[in-house]
C-alpha cells in the first residue's frame, strides 16, 4: 500500500486508526473525489479506483464528495462497505422532500466563502453562508472575488463593510484573472489539506481554482454577460492542486437553506451575543424593552439594524426547519414501532404454528 498516496489525500494516524476499528480484514481504505452516476471515483493508495454502493443502500447514506470510505475489493470495482465518521459536514435542505438532508461535502478542513466584489456582494448572503458554514465544523474563511472590476475605493468601502460584518473570520480579495491577491491563500493551501469553494453561481469560483492551479481543472463561463450565474459547473469534484492541496469545485449554491446549527448563528454574530448578556432582561428579545444593549448599540450606530434584522430571519428559519425535523423524526419513531409489532405479531404467529396451536 502506498501510505503516502494516502496522505496526500488527507489520510493521518486518526483516520487509520478509525478505520481500524470499522474494517473487516481485506478491505483498505478510499476517499472520494466525485461521483459520477452511481459509481464513485475514489483516490486509494493504489491509485483512483471506481467504487460502487451495495444494493439496496438508501439514499441518507450516500457518500460525499470529501468522505474516507472503506472498500472491499470486488471485480473491476471495489464495493462502498462504510463511510468513516466525518470530521465536518456541509450540508443543506434538500430541495423536495423537505426534511431530507443533502451532504454537500466531508471532511473539509476549510470553506472558502465566495462572494464577487461587484454586483453579486451582499453582506445579508454572506451572513447566511456564513452560519451554515460554522455549523459545518471547518474554518471558513471570506473570499471576495472579482477585486479587478469595481474602482478601487468601491472594494475598500466592501472590504471594510465585509470586516465589520464578520469580525472573526480571515478576508481576502483576490481576481482570479489577474491572480492578484492569490497568494494570500497559501497558509490554508497546504498539502493533505482539504478546502472547498462555496459561493453563488457566477462568484468565480472555478477561475479561482484554476488560478490556483495554473491550469484549466474546471471549465468556467465564457463570458460575465449580465453578472448572473448560470451553473457552469454542474458536479461536485474534488480537484488535486499541484503543490498537494485539495479542492472542491462545486455547483453555485442558490438558495442555501439553513439546516441545523444554532452555534452557528452565535458565532456568526458573535457581537449581538455578547451585547444580549448585557441586556437587562435574560429572555430580552430586543424589540424595544427596557434596558436592552443591543437595540442601546444600534442606536449609537455600533450595530447595523440590517443586521439583526438579519439574524432574526434566519433564526426563525433555524426554527422552522428543526420543527419540521422533529415532525419527521417523530413520523419516524411511530413508523418504527408499527413496524415492530408488525414484527412481533408475525413471529407470534409462526411460533404458534410451529407448536402446532
Ligand atoms: N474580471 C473578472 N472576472 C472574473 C473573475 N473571476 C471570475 N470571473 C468571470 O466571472 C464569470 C463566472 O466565473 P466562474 O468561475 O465560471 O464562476 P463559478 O463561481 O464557477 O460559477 P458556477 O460554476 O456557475 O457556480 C466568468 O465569465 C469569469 O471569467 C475575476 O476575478 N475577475
Ligand atoms: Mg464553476
Ligand atoms: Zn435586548
């Protein structure tokens, strides 16, 4: 087995050690790259192999660009025996099924955060990627794009808006046709590192991995016509960048529903935070009550309304959407006892039989 193959991918002491533990002798292990209908193309230390799920698998249990499988050798492909447990997970609401959870990526260790500096830029989107990305487990960090068109007082005027509304996360701007601004990434573009590329369709984020790669990996849209995205790339892939770091190049995110993580709306907006502990009343709610230092810091213009306008919006959605879940899990849990008196009955029934009632 080449080890190092592995490592390059991101494999350490702790992911063998997990592995151990789950694998049956004979299986080794993978980590995905991309899937491509229902096969998965994995990078093993003996080189990408094209791995298959065993029938019947349901859909929760897919695997995700970015996840560390356990494989069983088996023909031309190898079989999806697990997924090891993953270190951070980015995911969203998938679209139909409302409480159904769609994995986006595994075990990234950093989210860069896409937003294009001239007409997609909106600190209220940035928010809420940032709150999903929190929730995530990896370290986001701010990539405003695009730094070439608008003048240059328009990007110090976003810049500093951007660093006000996220006062904790590390910011760069970067064109990725200049390649200004790129090398300012290399602290989290290390080796066995993983980082995927999140942002609206259109934000640049294959000109960016290209840029970064210094060849064309990901097509990019020919022409910026009307500043709207237009879903270039249409598959999540994890892509190999020359000096050992990995990157995943995905779909432009539209609607980036919030699924889980009050955490992530605390860290996110950490300052209102600190300011409700100030408040004079602990269940304050900031609409107008005595004594309250957040609605005190918007009027001294330390707090953006927007922004706690903000905040609110998506705590509600937040809401909404673990009401939904605990309904579904609750539909569950009465589906899974049904089923087991089902069950119970059954084997009554046949034990009856057998002692010949
Ligand atoms: N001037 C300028 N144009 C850019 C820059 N980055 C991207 N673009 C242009 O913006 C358009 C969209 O870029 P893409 O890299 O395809 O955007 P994307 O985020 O990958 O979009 P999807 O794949 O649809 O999600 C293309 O026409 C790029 O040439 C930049 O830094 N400066
Ligand atoms: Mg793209
Ligand atoms: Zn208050």
């Amino acid at each position: 087995m080449n080890l190092d193959l592995l490592a390059a991918h991101g494999w350490d002491s702790a992911w063998a050690a997990c592995f151990d533990t789950v694998a049956a002798p004979g299986c080794f292990p993978g980590r995905v790259l991309e899937q491509q209908r229902a096969l998965w193309l994995c990078a093993t230390a003996g080189g990408d192999r094209r791995c298959l799920l065993p029938s019947g698998t349901r859909d929760a249990g897919l695997p995700a660009p970015g996840d560390w499988l356990v494989l069983e050798p088996s023909g031309e492909h190898s079989l999806i025996r697990a997924i090891l447990p993953r270190r951070s997970l980015l995911s969203r609401q998938a679209a139909g099924e409302a409480t159904d959870q769609q994995v986006l990526a595994a075990n990234m260790d950093t989210l860069f955060l896409c937003m294009a500096l001239d007409r997609d830029f909106s600190l209220r989107r940035l928010e809420r990627f940032l709150t999903v990305a929190w929730s995530s487990g990896a370290e986001p960090v701010i990539v405003l794009t695009k730094a070439d068109l608008p003048p240059p007082e328009l990007v110090a005027a976003r810049l500093a808006e951007t660093a006000i509304a996220a006062p904790e996360v590390a910011l760069c701007t970067v064109s990725g046709v200049t390649g200004d601004g790129i090398a300012a990434l290399a602290p989290w573009l290390l080796p066995g590192r993983t980082i995927a590329l999140i942002g609206a369709s259109g934000a640049g984020k294959s000109t960016l991995l290209n840029a970064l790669a210094g060849v064309a990996l990901s097509p990019t849209a020919a022409l910026d016509g009307d500043g709207k995205g237009r879903h270039t790339t249409t598959w999540r892939a994890l892509h190999r960048l020359p000096d050992g770091a990995l990157v995943l190049d995905s779909p432009g995110i539209r609607a980036l529903k919030l699924w889980d993580g009050e955490s992530g709306l605390d860290r996110t907006f950490a300052e209102i935070r600190a300011l409700a502990q100030l408040c004079r009343f602990r269940n304050c709610r900031h609409e107008g009550e005595p004594g309250c230092a957040v609605q005190a810091a918007i009027a001294r213009g330390d707090l953006a309304e927007a922004r706690l306008e903000n905040r609110r919006k998506l705590a509600r959605e937040l809401a909404f959407a673990e009401r939904k879940q605990s309904k579904a899990a609750a539909a569950e849990e009465r589906h899974r006892w049904k089923r087991l008196h089902r069950d119970n009955r059954a084997r009554d029934a046949h034990r009856a039989r057998q002692r010949g009632e």
